[in-house]
C-alpha cells in the first residue's frame, strides 16, 4: 500500500466495518447481561472498544493519509495491540455466556511469541473462537438466523486471513474492505437477533 495511493473513497469506506462492529458489540454487552453477569458485560465492552479503537485509529489514519495530510504510521500499527486482546476478552466472555451453570467449560490457553505475527494469531484465533462459540449459542437458542450471521462472519475472518498474507495492492484492499464489511454486517445481525430471542426467553440460559 505505500506505494500506491489510497482514494478518499476507501479511506471511508474504512469505517463501515467498524461502525457494523460496534452495532452488533452493543446488542452483544445486553446479552451477556441478561445471561451473565454486569462483569462479563464489561468484558465484552472492554474488548470491543479496544477492537473499534484499533479500527477507528487505522481507518483514521488511512483517510488522514488520503488526502495527503500526513503519514502518522502508529495509528495504523497500534492496530495489531488494541485488537489481539480485545478479541481474547470478548472470546473469554462469550465462553463464559457459553458455559454451562452446572459443567464448568476450561478456558484454552493461548501462547504469545515476538512483535506482529503473535498478535495477529491471537486476533485471528480469538475473534474466530469467539464467533464460533456465538453461533453454537445461537443455535442452542434455535436463533437460526443468528447463527447464520455468526457463520457469515466465521466465514468472512477466514478469508480476511487468507488475503493477508498476499500482496496489499488497491484491487486487494478494496476487496478486504468488502469482506470486512460483510463479515461485521452478519456480526451485527446475529448480535442483534440472538439479542431479541434471549430478551424473549426472559435471560434463560
């Protein structure tokens, strides 16, 4: 990417993962609530606002760097250190929501080694853990719909991480945006609708 030059209009686009992400993170504190417990809500608020942080400050500083402003490369890099443990929060929360009342669940233990590549495998597994973990919620609420939100954004993490590893041309990241996009929107979805069965069902587990 540093040798091309970023339109405005992906610089803006930039936000839309972002802002769906925080849509569906909203519905997703209220149902911890109601299943959990005011603490394990916070977790999930905490991780999801470190996710959005490191969203926003990269999408902030693609578009910054768009209109030739500057290039204020730490908010971009930051990114990588915000979301890893955002994502391991919201994974402990949902195991959490997850977990039986009566059959304790282990948590995995997950390894961290040198700069970016732990990170990013932190992120990576956490965020899909934690998506795989809401769509068997989902499905043991029989919230299909829901479920199939969560599998669109199982589905979109898998692909995101396929396209990381290959070369960042425009083409490319107008496609990862579009993908992102898509995978928070079935996010918010399924937050949203898994949300509505679980205030329906009175915060049953």
């Amino acid at each position: 990417m540093e040798h091309e030059t970023v339109p405005f209009s992906l610089a803006l686009f930039d936000f839309v993962p972002n802002i769906a992400f925080l849509a569906g993170a909203y519905f997703l504190v209220k149902i911890t609530v109601l299943l959990r417990s005011s603490a394990c809500s916070r977790m999930v608020m905490a991780g999801s606002l470190l996710i959005a942080l490191g969203g926003i400050l990269k999408a902030t500083w693609k578009m910054i760097y768009a209109v030739g402003a500057a290039d204020i490369r730490w908010m971009s890099e930051v990114q990588f250190a915000l979301v890893a443990p955002g994502f391991l929060g919201l994974l402990i929360a949902v195991i959490l929501v997850a977990r039986s009342r009566r059959k304790p669940l282990t948590l995995p233990i997950l390894a961290i080694a040198p700069w970016k590549i732990p990170f990013l495998v932190l992120m990576t597994l956490a965020s899909l853990g934690a998506q795989g973990i809401l769509t068997y919620i989902a499905f043991r609420k029989k919230a299909r719909l829901a479920a199939t939100g969560f599998i669109i954004a199982f589905l979109c993490l898998l692909a995101m991480g396929n396209l990381a590893s290959s070369e960042q041309t425009l083409a490319r990241q107008w496609i990862e945006e579009g993908i992102n996009s898509i995978g928070q929107a079935g996010f918010m979805l399924g937050s949203f609708l898994l949300y509505r069965k679980v205030k329906k069902s009175g915060g049953q587990c």
